[in-house]
C-alpha cells in the first residue's frame, strides 16, 4: 500500500509552480536559437572521418529580452527549488525520500484525475 502524506499547501503549491517554471523554460529552450552569442552554422559529414553526420544552421543569437527570460525563470526555479529543498515539513517527516518522491507527483486539486461511475 501506498503511503500517503498531507503536505503543506505551500509545500504543494511550491512544487507545482517548480513543475509550471521548468515546463515554459523548456519550450522556451526550445524555441531560442541553439546559441546564446550569434555563430555559424556548420556541417559535418559521416565521410569527414566522423561517426554520424550534424547539421546546425547559422545561429542569430538570442535578444537581450530572450535572455532576460531564461534568467528571471532560472531565478525563479532556484528560489521554488530552495524553499521546497529547507520546507520545515521534512524535519516532521519519518520517511522524507518517500515523501519527496510523491511531493513529485503531486496534482493541483482541479487538476486531479475523476472516476467515472
């Protein structure tokens, strides 16, 4: 059976918004040129002596907004990962690896799955 525990609501909350902030700083990622500073794309063969061949078009660099971005959610997850890392709920806490592991997976209330009868 699952051990269950009544986490802090804003030891929940906390993480959910860590779970919010990594997912828009990944599509962020995603959608930033592949270099910081603007850089020339290149193209590398299998037959240049490597062992798959690359491809990476011309980078433009990113804007300093796009830049300011990726900082402020940096910060942002840095100061969610901290305060979840020193919540007081894990000094009460008899199994804290267990717990931390389902703080994880923890769903916001109206996002819970629902059981249809």
């Amino acid at each position: 059976m699952a051990e269950t525990f009544d986490f802090p609501r804003d030891l929940v909350d906390a993480q959910l918004e860590l779970r919010s902030v990594r997912s828009e700083l990944s599509a962020l990622y995603k959608r930033l040129p592949w270099s910081v500073e603007p850089l020339p794309g290149w193209t590398h063969t299998k037959d240049g002596g490597r062992y798959f061949g690359t491809k990476r078009p011309d980078s433009p660099g990113w804007t300093d907004e796009e830049k300011q971005q990726v900082n402020d959610l940096r910060a942002r997850q840095l100061e969610l990962v901290t305060s979840i890392y020193v919540h007081d709920f894990w000094a009460s806490c008899t199994d804290p690896v267990t717990a931390r592991s389902a703080l994880k997976h923890v769903t916001a209330p109206d996002t819970a799955p629902t059981r249809d009868g």
